[in-house]
C-alpha cells in the first residue's frame, strides 16, 4: 500500500512555516520565562532573610 500523494499548495506551506515558527517561540518562552522570573525575583533583595520569609520575633515572655 502506497500513500497518497497530496500536492501542498505554497500558501499552505507557508502557513505551516509560520505556524512552526510561533510554535518554536513559545516553546522557547516557556522555557525561557520561568527561568528570568526566578532570577528576576531572587537577585538583590538583601531586606529579606536568606531563608526568604521573616521570622517571628520573640516578646521575651
């Protein structure tokens, strides 16, 4: 069984270019974006503890 020969027209592969092509930047944000949010959020905040969040402070009772 052979399959079917089915001619593409040069509008169609264009088409499917471009939708490859914002396929492809997506994917690249999605990947990318994650990684400059954490950078982003965890660089030069020195008001902060190390631990990320403040701990109670004792009343001394």
């Amino acid at each position: 069984m052979e399959p079917e020969s089915q001619s593409v027209s040069p509008s169609e592969q264009s088409t499917n270019r471009a939708a490859g092509m914002i396929g492809v930047a997506i994917a690249i944000l999605t990947l990318i974006a994650p990684l400059a949010v954490i950078a982003y959020s965890s660089g030069g905040s020195d008001s902060l503890p190390s631990g990320g969040y403040a701990l109670p402070q004792a009343n001394g009772r």
